[in-house]
C-alpha cells in the first residue's frame, strides 16, 4: 500500500488540531541525569498526557479528520494500551464508538483507562500481534475503521508535534532519543528535526528481546522476530512498513539494549526525575547510559514516551535487583575526563 509520507506542514496542521485539546507536554532538566551521562540532559514528560502516553497526540489528530461515514461506522484497533488510550481518548472527544483489541495479558492500568474512557474492548492473544490479527478479521466483518499503531500518516503527523515543542523549547538540542515498538514516535521525531534542524540527530531504542524494527531498519526490509520483552510498548513482533521507510531515510542510530538495562533505567528515571515513568518511556535513558561517550557534552532530548506502570510492575523495577539508584548506577560508569 502507498501512503503519504507526512512532512513538516502536516505536524504543523497537527499541532492547529490537537492544541484545543492537548497542551504542550513539559521539557525538564536535571542535574542527576546529566552528571550521570556527562551530558545537558533534558526529559521530555509525554507521561504527563491526560492518558499518560504520546500516542494521544496522533489519536486526536486522526479522528478529527474521519469522514461522517467513518464516524458512523466505529473504529477499530489492536493495542498493547497506549494507542488504545489514544483512540479511546480521541473518540469520546468526537462522539466516536471505538472497538480495541488487547492481548489476554493486558497491563490492567491501560485496560481500566480504555474501559473508563468508553471503548469496548475485545481481549484476544497472547501479545501484541496475535491481537493485530483478530483485529484486522473483526474490521473487515463490520465494516469498522481500522487504525493501524503505525502504518497512519495522520498518527505519525501528530506524535510529531512532540519534537516541535522540543526545538522550540530548547533549539540548542543536538540529539533526541526515542523509544520504538512500532515507530511512530521515532518517525515523527526524524520528520521535525531534519526538517528544522538536520543536524539534529535522533537515535531510536529497542528492547533486544523483541528486536524486529531494529532488524528491520538494518537490513531495509521488514522483518518478524521474537517478541519477549516485558516493556509492553516495545513489543511488536512485526515491523511496520510507514514507520519503516521514514526511519531507513531519516533514522541516525538505532541501539538494542537488555530489558534488565530497561529495568535499571526505568528505577532511576523514577528516581531522578520523581515521576511514574513505565518501561518504554525509560528506554531512552537504557541507550543513553550505554551510549555515555557519544554523548559527552551535549544536550540531548529523552522522551518519556509514557508513565503507564502498574502496581506489578513498579514492585518488580523498585523493589528487586533492578532497582539500581543513583549512587550504584554512577559506580558502574567511568568518570568524566
């Protein structure tokens, strides 16, 4: 399928969209951070979105465009819970019904937070994927408005406007690291910043335990692989072809890092930046602790793309092994020159 690649016009018709509803997501320094990484390090908060996740951005940004006869007829999509939130969200914003697929093992904070904002849900798999497909089956039955995680110009347009409010925030940023599942997010961000800035570098982040857009971007196919990885909003098993052509021509980096690294990050990005930050909103710091001597000395963006941790998971990242700190996490990195 051919869809439009959206460009620099489009995230600024997107912004117009979403400011009635959305207000711009706060960009916070802190002093731990950047001592830890050597850096000038700023937090993007998307965890402070009124469904905790950026993925509201793109949500309001596409249903304020369906046609009438796609508002009669519903949408639907499959979601680990933050582009379920979104649509959710977005649809009682506009008299929309929406319909989300979410696998048997949904995080129960973005299941409570779907079902309070009105959507039906549909539990189905055993992961992402498997949700997808059943998914897929139901739109075509009903006649539903399917909406993809990633294969949406107008979802990508809209999380767009995240790095907007980061340049315009602090032009002087020299690199920006996103989280990626499906890679909407990092598709938005290398749409910004090379337009307003090329020298901006964005760097994308995978956990290595469910690595297919990662391989995806290596090789300049899509790939399938394994999908283990506890971090919810990084596992896909498929890549996504949108997504995917941007960041083969925009993307400047892509790291793997371990999902205990994850762990490590989400407890001290807790810790340091005293906010509810789930596992992939803590990605960025996992490849920015591994990436400490590219980083030295500039001013870097990481975007929390969420805070959507339930109570199971806050006891497994702070009360276990992983729950590293500030003084142990500095012990394990080499001092700054």
């Amino acid at each position: 399928m051919e869809w439009q690649m959206p460009t620099l016009a489009d995230v600024l018709e997107a912004r117009r969209r979403i400011s009635p509803h959305l207000r711009p997501t706060p960009l916070y320094g802190y002093a731990t951070l950047s001592e830890l990484l050597d850096a000038q390090v700023f937090v993007k908060h998307e965890n402070h979105q009124p469904v905790g996740a950026f993925k509201v951005r793109g949500g309001v940004n596409l249903i304020s465009q369906l046609t009438a006869d796609e508002r009669r007829r519903g949408v639907i999509a499959a979601s680990t819970g933050n582009h379920g939130q979104s649509l959710a969200f977005a649809a009682r914003l506009f008299g929309v019904q929406a319909t989300i697929c979410v696998p048997e093992n949904a995080n129960p904070v973005k299941v409570a937070s779907m079902r309070s904002l009105g959507a039906e849900l549909v539990f189905h798999g055993r992961d992402y994927d498997e949700a997808r497909q059943h998914c897929e089956q139901l739109a075509d039955k009903h006649g539903y408005r399917y909406v993809h995680s990633g294969n949406e110009p107008l979802l990508i347009a809209g999380v767009a406007t995240e790095t907007l409010e980061i340049l315009e925030q602090q032009p002087q940023t020299a690199l920006i690291i996103v989280p990626i599942g499906g890679g909407s997010g990092a598709a938005g961000a290398c749409i910004v910043a090379k337009a307003v800035n090329p020298a901006v570098r964005v760097i994308g982040v995978q956990s290595e335990a469910a690595p297919a857009a990662f391989r995806s971007w290596q090789e300049r196919r899509l790939r399938e692989d394994r999908m283990e990885t506890f971090a919810e909003g990084l596992a896909t098993r498929t890549a996504f072809e949108l997504p995917q052509r941007i960041l083969w021509q925009w993307l400047d980096d892509f790291v793997l890092v371990s999902d205990d690294e994850i762990r490590a990050a989400q407890a001290l990005m807790i810790e340091a930046t005293r906010n509810l930050v789930e596992a992939a909103g803590a990605a960025p710091l996992a490849a920015a602790l591994r990436m400490r001597e590219q980083l030295a000395s500039k001013q870097i963006a990481l975007i929390a793309s969420g805070g959507n941790a339930s109570r199971e998971q806050l006891l497994d990242v702070l009360g276990g092994e992983h729950a590293l700190g500030t003084r142990r996490i500095r012990e394990t990195l080499p001092t700054s020159s």
